[in-house]
C-alpha cells in the first residue's frame, strides 16, 4: 500500500481492497503510525473495502518494513 500511495496529494481519499481478516485492526493502526486519517469501512456486496485520507504531514515508513516507522537515525 505504501507504494501505491507514495505521491498521492493530501486530501486524496483512496479505497483499499483487504481480504486479510485482520485489516479492520491493521489499516487503523498503520494509519495512527503514519498520520493518515483512517475513514473506516465502505460499503461493497462483493469485498472488504477500507478508506483513508491522505495526510500532508504524513510520516514515513521504512521500506523494506512498511509497518515499522522510519526514523532519521537508522
């Protein structure tokens, strides 16, 4: 998802599909970590859609390690 989002404006609301049962959990905390703004669940018959609002003042994340933050000091 990092990759996918990397250059998107601020503002930009993007929709992500997750068949992983534990993206409910996962994508909140992601967010919280990076500074996006997680927008919850989106309505869809067909799959498990999830919202979140790109932030200006984002923070990044390692890149071998999306799920670690990256800090100036590594």
């Amino acid at each position: 998802m990092r990759k996918e989002i990397d250059g998107a404006k601020p503002g930009t609301v993007v929709h992500v599909i997750a068949t992983d049962p534990a993206a409910p959990l996962d994508l909140p905390a992601w967010c919280h970590m990076t500074g996006h703004h997680y927008l919850g669940p989106v309505p869809d018959d067909e799959r498990p859609v999830y919202a979140l609002r790109i932030a200006a003042s984002a923070r990044p994340t390692r890149a071998g390690a999306p799920w670690h933050a990256d800090s100036p000091d590594r």
